[in-house]
C-alpha cells in the first residue's frame, strides 16, 4: 500500500515536472528576434531620454503600476512618484549613462527581466564636481500597447557598487 502511494506520488512529480518545463520551453520559444530588438530600444530610449533630462520621454516606458527601488533607502511606487524623483534630480543635476552593460535576460510570455550593469555620470548643474554612480539593475518590463516600443519597466532594483 505504501509503495503504491510513493510509486503515484513519484509519478505525479514526474508529470508535473514535465508538464512544467514543456510549457517553459513553449513559452520561451514565442520570443522573436523583434520581441529582443523591441525591448534593446527600450533601454536605448529611456537612457537617451536620461541624457536630454526628458522625464516624459522616460515616463512613455514606465508601466501604470511602476515600483522602483532605487537604493535601500528609496523606495517608489507609482509613475508619478517616479516622475516626480526623476524632474527632481534634472533639476540639480545632468545625468547620463556612460556605460550599460546587459548581463542577462530572460523572457516569459509577456514579460522580460533584465540584469545589467551601468555607469551614470552626474554632473550638477550649479557648481560641483562630477560624480559616478555605479551599479547593478533588475529590471522587469512587460508588454505595454501605450509604450512606443511595446515594453514598459513594471519593477526595478537598483543594487549600488560598494
């Protein structure tokens, strides 16, 4: 009787487990090339946009329901929280990205997580030396009719260099 039950219990894990990665594999499989490039020009924008102090540009690739967890201290949730820390610092300073450097990215369905890592250089705009901030980021995207890339960031952790 009880290896009648492991033998089902064994069993079962087994279907589910395949069931599992065949889905996995088929989801990852309806990823097209174009998918890839879309969400590239959404980074490519959004820095871009960085460069030119563009909160709005920036905003265009930011999800409704946005939550950004920018350094263990700062924690936002919404869009116009972001807007707001975002027109807040183009304010005193010009920031642009020196360097960013796509470590990974996986793709589910209709969502992608990316981990790089980037370079901004801050340089304020009264006075002042320029500064790096250096770091790693995660950052969530899915699939947003309203971004003009089809992407929008729905979450992102930034990890600052020590």
């Amino acid at each position: 009787m009880i290896r009648s039950r492991i033998s089902c219990l064994l069993l079962c894990t087994i279907a589910f487990i395949s069931l599992h990665l065949a889905t996995w594999a088929q989801d990852r499989s309806k990823i097209s090339e174009a998918d890839k490039v879309a969400l590239a020009k959404t980074g490519e924008a959004i820095r871009a946009a960085f460069a030119r102090g563009d909160a709005d540009a920036i905003m265009k690739y930011h999800h409704a329901d946005v939550v950004k967890s920018l350094s263990p201290t700062k924690f936002l949730v919404g869009r116009d929280a972001v807007k707001a820390d975002l027109e807040d610092s183009f304010r005193i300073f010009y920031l642009e990205f020196e360097e960013n450097r796509v470590e990974n990215v996986l793709f589910l369905d209709r969502c992608a997580v990316e981990i790089s890592t980037f370079t901004i250089r801050g340089t304020a705009k009264v006075g002042g030396a320029p500064f790096l901030f250096k770091g790693r980021s995660m950052v969530v995207y899915v699939r947003d009719k309203d971004s003009p890339t089809g992407w929008a960031s729905i979450r992102e952790v930034i990890q600052p260099e020590d």
